[in-house]
C-alpha cells in the first residue's frame, strides 16, 4: 500500500460532516461523515469512526469505517475490523480480514477495461426490486 510514502494530505475529523465531490492527490483519512462523490489517483482512508455514503474511484482503499456505495479501486481495496461495506466493489485485489461486514457484489478486474455498468445492481437497489415484485 502506498500510505507509507504518501503523507497525509487532508483528514476529515470524527466530528466533521461534509457532503459533495471529493478530489485529491496523495492519503486521505476521513473519520467523520462524507456523503457525495470521492475520486483520486490516490489513497482514501476511512477511519473506525467514520460514515461514507458515496461512489468512490481511488487508486487504494483501506477501510476500518462503515462505507454505503460503490467503490471502484484501481490497485487494492483493505477492510479491516470493524470495516463494514455495503455496495458493489470493483479491484484487482482484495483483502478482507475475518469478521468484517461485507454486503454486495465484486469483481475482480482491471477497472481499465470495465465501466460502472458491469457491477450490477447494489445491494439497496436489490432490495428496491424485490419489493416491486
């Protein structure tokens, strides 16, 4: 993971809330709460605190918070205890630590080749079909 290397370019406190598009170069860590779109060639870190409800495009994700949306990761996606993931995942590796909370879909591709069209449905939008039937 590249976090050694990158330092830390933004952090969002446990007491912040902030809602639109997100872009950034670099780390950043997010222990508070974020709605919107996050998109970066960098890495997004979402702290044991932290609540996100997003599409998110990054290069590398690590996550010990609580993500609702679809994550688009160019190199890794991490969640790690008591990471919870509820949304459609797209990476070329994977790492998930037992007895984290992982609800969705996930391809494991290059996400050059792949649009956000070949996830599929999320887990919400699941749930919206079922109810319609």
């Amino acid at each position: 993971m590249k976090t050694s290397k990158e330092e830390i370019n933004a952090f969002l406190g446990k007491d912040t809330e902030f809602e639109g598009k997100f872009s950034f170069t670099g780390a950043v860590r997010i222990d508070g709460k974020f709605s919107g779109e996050i998109e970066s060639s960098g890495t997004l870190i979402v702290g044991e605190s932290a609540t996100i409800r997003a599409q998110i495009h990054v290069a590398d994700m690590i996550i010990s918070g609580e993500v609702n949306g679809d994550i688009f990761a160019e190199n890794k996606i991490e969640i790690n205890i008591p990471g919870k993931l509820f949304g459609n995942i797209q990476t070329p590796k994977l790492v998930i630590e037992e007895g984290v909370i992982f609800e969705g879909n996930c391809k494991m591709s290059d996400l050059g080749k792949a649009t956000k069209k070949d996830l599929g449905p999320s887990p919400s939008e699941t749930e919206n079909l079922s109810t319609l039937k």
